[in-house]
C-alpha cells in the first residue's frame, strides 16, 4: 500500500508512517503468529459472524488452530445474551465451542461484581443476558426487559420512587430503552449514596444484523452520562477487567497471546493496552482506509481480510 508521493521530508515522512503502521499480514508473519502464540482471543461480531451467518472459513480456521494446540477464547462486547446464550448461538451456526471459552460483556459486567464483594440490588438497562449472569453470581436485580413497556406520562406533579438499595445501575445494550429506564437509573445514581456506574462496553455502533451497523450501546451509556455527569466504569474491551479476567481463569501470560477483532477503538485498543499481539480482520467495523488513514493512532501488529487467511498456513 505504498504510492511515490515527492522528494519533500514531509511526504517522505508519510511514507515511513504508512511502512510502520500498516502490515498486512504475509504467509511468514501468519506462520510465525501462530508458532508464538498459545491463545488466540476472537472478537465475535465482525470476526466469527455477522449478524446471524458465520464468515466463510471460519469453522474450518477454529479447528485448524484446535488441532495446532492452540486455545481459543471468543469475547463479545454484546451483552444481550449470557455465555449460556452464546453457546447456542455457536452451536447454531455448527461451530464447536464450550461455554467456558465465552466471554460476553454481561458475564463480565457480574463478574466485576463480585470480584468487589458487591451485596446490594443492581438496576439494569439492558436485555436477558446481564439478568441471567446476575442470577448465576446471586446477585439481585430489578428492571431490564420487565420495565419495557413502562411509560412516563410527566402529568402535573409526577414523582418517580426508586429503590434506595439499588447500589449499582449496569447499563448494556437494550433494544428497548425509555424515559422511563434512563430516568431510574438517572435517580439510582445521583441519590444513592456510593451507587456504582457500570457500562458493559460503549461501542458507538454493533452489527446486529448481516446488513448494515446499528447504534452500539455507547447511545445508551452516553444517555445515563448525560444525565449523571458521570463516567461509568467500563468493563468489556477496551477495559482491563476483562483480560485480567481472561489471563488469571487460563493462567497465560499476556506476550502468550493474540487479540483479534475488527474494530480499532476496542478490540486493538484492548489487545495493544493490555500487551498483546493485536491482529485486526476488515470483515467487520473497520475497513482498509479507515486503518490506513493518518488520522487514525491505533496500529494492529498485523492485518488480514479476514480470519480464514490463516489457513494459508495450514499443512498440507
């Protein structure tokens, strides 16, 4: 991806950024990944499917690496569906995969959870996943899908109650999001002493289906901001929660594995922070000019089309 661009230093400059931060990745860096690494971590959404259809080659790619010895671990900053949810969807799309290598966003939002010792009720916006993993952690909860139909009428002198236990609001993606929804969590926050902000993710856009982008939830996050003046604490990727998670469950060191995603600002955001080996797919978010634009700071160690390149590598 190289173009003569002049004699003068600054284009010879632009030159020598586009030598640094762009490597696709060529048979010899794909077999030398694979050699270094132990663990591959795999983005879901862009990288494994899309919407509901799996890319092309990934299942033949997944088993390729299992049978080099290699572990895999899928994470998702989706957090409508708990592990056990994305188990089926795997399983649906015939790909072989156990819950124990599942990593959603709303496992991880239950399991920051508890590792505070968190004894109070969470409100959730969200949908039936972060419900589920709070269930499994027994952690008490109220709102998500049951406050979908309430309605705030704002007729002379409405007054909303909220529960003075709720110690912390989990905000996640949520198809079904009201005034009613951003109003308690509004009121969790700001009257309740020591209530904790927690994001899942706040991902500007997700694929939700196979055709197009759809708002992510850093829509609903940037409500709950807005209305708080509060950063939540974020615990899906970029966020270290999740790979601190990840490392100490396997017992990896971090230079024994590999991200790979298709989004610049989580994905390889989250690999390159937490010292990983980053490679990013352009089968999902993020496309070639986008990576290789001068605007953009975050650089993967190396770039494919998509996952199945790795094949290329496979014995024959």
């Amino acid at each position: 991806f190289l173009r003569w661009v002049g004699e003068s230093s600054e284009q010879h400059l632009i030159v020598a950024w586009l030598i640094i931060a762009a490597r696709r990745a060529s048979n010899d860096d794909k077999k030398q990944l694979i050699d270094n690494v132990d663990c591959f971590i795999f983005d879901c959404d862009g990288v494994i499917w899309r919407g509901d259809s799996v890319i092309d080659g990934v299942p033949e790619t997944l088993d390729m690496l299992r049978a080099m010895g290699k572990r895999l671990v899928f994470v998702t900053n989706n957090s409508t569906k708990s592990r056990a949810g994305y188990l089926g969807k795997f399983t649906g799309l015939g790909l072989n995969v156990n819950a124990e290598e599942i990593y959603s966003s709303s496992y991880a939002a239950a399991a920051y959870l508890e590792s505070i010792n968190f004894n109070k009720k969470v409100y959730v916006i969200g949908e039936s996943g972060i419900l589920e993993e709070l269930d499994l952690k027994g952690i008490q909860h109220l709102g998500g899908p049951g406050d979908a139909d309430k309605v705030v009428a704002l007729k002379k002198g409405e007054y909303m109650e909220h529960d003075e236990d709720v110690g912390a609001v989990v905000v996640g993606f949520d198809r079904y999001i009201n005034y009613y929804k951003i109003q308690y969590a509004t009121l969790c926050i700001r009257e309740n002493p020591g209530c904790l902000f927690i994001a899942t993710n706040r991902d500007a856009v997700t694929h939700l289906t196979d055709a197009q982008e759809w708002a992510g939830n850093g829509s609903m996050v940037g409500a709950i901001a807005g209305s708080t003046k509060r950063e939540p604490i974020t615990v899906g990727k970029p966020a270290e929660f999740m790979l601190d998670n990840i490392a100490r469950t396997f017992g990896l060191q971090r230079q024994q594995i590999c991200m790979v995603g298709d989004r610049l600002d989580t994905d390889i955001l989250f690999g390159k922070n937490g010292g990983l080996t980053t490679c990013l797919v352009l089968s999902g978010v993020t496309d070639e000019e986008t990576l290789l634009s001068p605007d953009n700071s975050v650089h993967p160690d190396y770039y494919m089309s998509q996952l199945s390149e790795l094949l290329t590598v496979k014995e024959p």
